[in-house]
C-alpha cells in the first residue's frame, strides 16, 4: 500500500543535487557568454540561459505542487484539499507531465471519499495507461476490487481478488512488481466480503502497520472495524474505530468512522 508514499528525505535531497547542476549550469553559461567577444554570441548565451532555467524551474516548481498535494492526501489526510492542490498543477502543467500521474493520484481520492464509482470511472479514462505495465495493472485490478468491495458487490470483487492475487507473485525481468498494497490487508477486505468474518479479523490482524502512511492507516483500521462489528464484537470495533478518527485529516472514510462510533 505504498503508491504514493514518497515523503522522505529523498526530495530534499534531490532538491539539493537539482540546484547544484542548475547553479553549474548557470556559471558555465555565464562564463562561456563573458568570453565570447561578439554581441551575437553573447545574446545567444542568454537566450539559451532564460529558456533553459525557465523550463527546469517550471518543472521543478510542477514538481513541488505535486509533492505538495501527495503529502496534503496521504500524510494530511485531506482529500479535498491534495485534489484542489492537484487541479491547481494541471492548470499549470504546460507540457502535459501529469496527466497520466493524476489518474492514479484520483483513484486514492475517490477511495478515501468512498466514491467507488469514481474509481472505476477513473479507471475508464484510459485503459491503455493502465495495462501499460505490471504495476499499473495491479493499481487497475485492486482499485476495481476495492470499489467493489465498497459497493457492496460480492461477485465482482470476488472476481477481481482472483485478478489481484494471481498478480503477487509475477515477476518481471526476474524481480516481483512493485508491493504497492499491503496483502494482508487484501486477504481481511476479501474475507469481509465472503463473510468469513472471523478469518477476516485474522487477515487484519496478521497487518503490520508500522511502515503504513495516514490514509493507508485509516483504510485499515476502519475496515478492521468493520469486520469486527460484523462479527458482533462491538468493543474492539470501537477500539479501531478510536484509531481511524484519531489520524489526520477530514476524508469521507474519517467522518463515517466518527458517525459510526457515535452510533455504538
């Protein structure tokens, strides 16, 4: 379940190596345009200077507005406002970098929002995108799964686990694909489906959350809830729920876990 867990030290760090190359750059430009004697070679060092650093901080700047709206989403915990951030990036993506990156980002949207026909609209936009690589077929194979499982359609996601689960263990060039999602956590919400609750609540328990960010943690714990309460063990339903509305954020998922415990 790591799809966009990228909040690390790692863009610092590339920040720091991006500005080291572009302040080269520029002292090289700067340099050859000083000793070139003609005027003409002069400007033509500046035009490449401007047009050159102008498309790399414009990226870098696109860049920062999606780093932006993938912490406000998954470390936030704020659905509305990572899609606001995201729309924002669109308007300014020029060069049309991120319009295939947001349809991923949309399929964590509408699961946060427990919107699963906007999963699986998203997932209609561009078929090809998603069949393009193993990583991206799983992305297309779990998000139908997932939505669904929330729409409460037992035949499909039994389907679709099937899709999922064959997925695990397919190695490409050797190495197994990227383990975007947690399997266990798959196994409790397909257990769930099939009613085997108590073998559901096993799956969930067998989850290490330790590596999990915030809207991974409150799919969890809130499905775990969910398996509990239909197993009639109310206390530690409510106990996950305490965790679910204890994390960041404001999600659809977040505020029925909040009228759901009000209810118990």
């Amino acid at each position: 379940m790591n799809i966009a867990q990228k909040i690390s030290f790692q863009p610092q760090f590339r920040n720091i190596i991006m500005g080291l190359i572009y302040l080269a750059f520029t002292g090289y430009s700067v340099y050859q345009m000083a000793i070139t004697p003609q005027l003409e070679g002069k400007i033509a060092y500046l035009i490449v200077i401007v047009v050159i650093l102008g498309i790399a901080l414009w990226s870098e700047y696109l860049r920062h507005l999606y780093q932006k709206a993938i912490i406000i989403l998954n470390k936030d915990g704020n659905p509305e406002e990572a899609k606001k951030t995201f729309d924002g990036l669109l308007k300014k993506d020029i060069f049309r970098g991120y319009r295939k990156t947001v349809l991923i980002f949309d399929t964590l949207y509408y699961a946060d929002q427990m919107d699963a026909q906007g999963c699986l609209d998203t997932l209609e936009k561009d078929h090809k995108f998603f069949h393009s690589c193993m990583d991206n077929l799983l992305i297309w194979d779990y998000t139908k799964f997932y939505a669904y499982f929330l729409m409460n359609n037992r035949t499909k996601t039994k389907a679709q686990y099937e899709r999922v689960i064959k997925l695990k263990d397919v190695k490409v060039k050797g190495t197994k694909i990227s383990p975007l999602y947690n399997w266990e956590f798959i196994e409790g919400v397909y257990l769930m489906s099939c009613k085997d609750y108590k073998k559901s609540i096993k799956a969930f328990q067998n989850v290490n959350p330790k590596n999990m960010n915030n809207r991974e943690l409150m799919h969890y714990y809130y499905q775990f809830a969910q398996a509990y309460l239909a197993n009639h063990d109310k206390e530690h339903a409510k106990e996950m729920l305490e965790k679910t509305i204890a994390l960041n954020g404001n999600a659809k998922m977040k505020q029925s876990a909040e009228k759901l415990y009000k209810s118990l």
